[in-house]
C-alpha cells in the first residue's frame, strides 16, 4: 500500500530543511503529537544533508482484530537520510521500524522549491507479508501514518 502527500510550505526549501533538522523543535513535534520516552540519537545537519535516527513510543488504537499486532503504545524507530542543496532541492529516504508489528514502512522524500516557497512531497510504501490479514495490517498502519503526517505537516507549517 502506498501514501502519497503533499505538503506546501511558505517558506524556503532551506528554512524548511532546517526546521526539520531542528532537535528541540523535532521533540516538541513528536510531543504534540502524543509520543513519550523520545530519544534522538542521531540529528546531524549540514548545509547539504540531514542525518537523523529517533526512538519513541505512540499510542495507537487498533481495531480489535488488529490488538495481537499492534499494541496501545507502539515503539518506533524513525531513520531519515537527505542530501542536497537549497538550489536544486533535497532528497530523502525514510524508514521506520515498528517493534513487533510485521509492516515494513519506508519512504521516498523531496523538498525543493524557491525563495518563497516549497513542496515536501513524501512516498511512503506500507507492506506486510502475513497471510490473510497482512494487507488489513498494512492499511490501518498507512491511514493512522497518514493521519499523524498531516498533522506533524500543520506543527511544522504553523512554527515557521
């Protein structure tokens, strides 16, 4: 299963890349949306790429048919890496670990706009490989990541 989003910004590519590469304001984002014991390991940012690696719990309520896969808090490991620049834009690659729930979730990122404005347009792909209910699994993984990336987009947007 695949999301696609897109995300105006009214800033620039580079402000925006900067805010994303921003440790207090990613732990503020991850609070907002409910996450608790947030540990960033990794957030290296340069001029040129973007280097991040996050642990963290979030709630989620499962149907229950889905309660043996997913708990009510879920671990996560959320590993982003980016390269390029302001004037021809950023690319990222995305993937995220869910602790004992079998989806594999990655990504494809793109930032790049002008001195104005720009567009984060974000690929996520959802799979699992369990027999019958697999594909349920998957779907209610990508809607509720769909939900919380909208949500993470509006924190985003309304602090520049």
């Amino acid at each position: 299963m695949e999301v696609i989003a897109k995300h105006a910004y009214p800033r620039s590519a580079e402000t925006v890349f900067k805010c994303f590469g921003d440790k207090e304001g990613t732990v503020r984002r991850f609070t907002a949306l409910g996450a608790r014991n947030i540990e960033i390991d990794t957030l290296k940012l340069t001029k040129t790429s973007m280097d991040m690696l996050i642990h963290r719990e979030e709630p989620i309520d499962a149907p229950a048919f889905l309660k043996k896969f997913v708990g009510e808090w879920n671990s996560i490991t959320q590993e982003e890496h980016w390269t390029g620049s302001a004037a021809k834009g950023y690319q990222g690659e995305l993937k995220i670990q869910l602790k004992g729930v079998p989806v594999s979730i990655t990504g494809k990122l793109t930032l790049h706009g002008d001195s104005e404005s720009c567009v984060n347009e974000i690929v996520m792909t959802f799979e699992s490989s369990i027999p019958l209910i697999g594909k349920k699994l998957a779907a209610f993984v990508a809607a509720a990541a769909e939900v919380q990336m909208q949500t993470e987009y509006e924190l985003i947007r309304d602090s520049l």
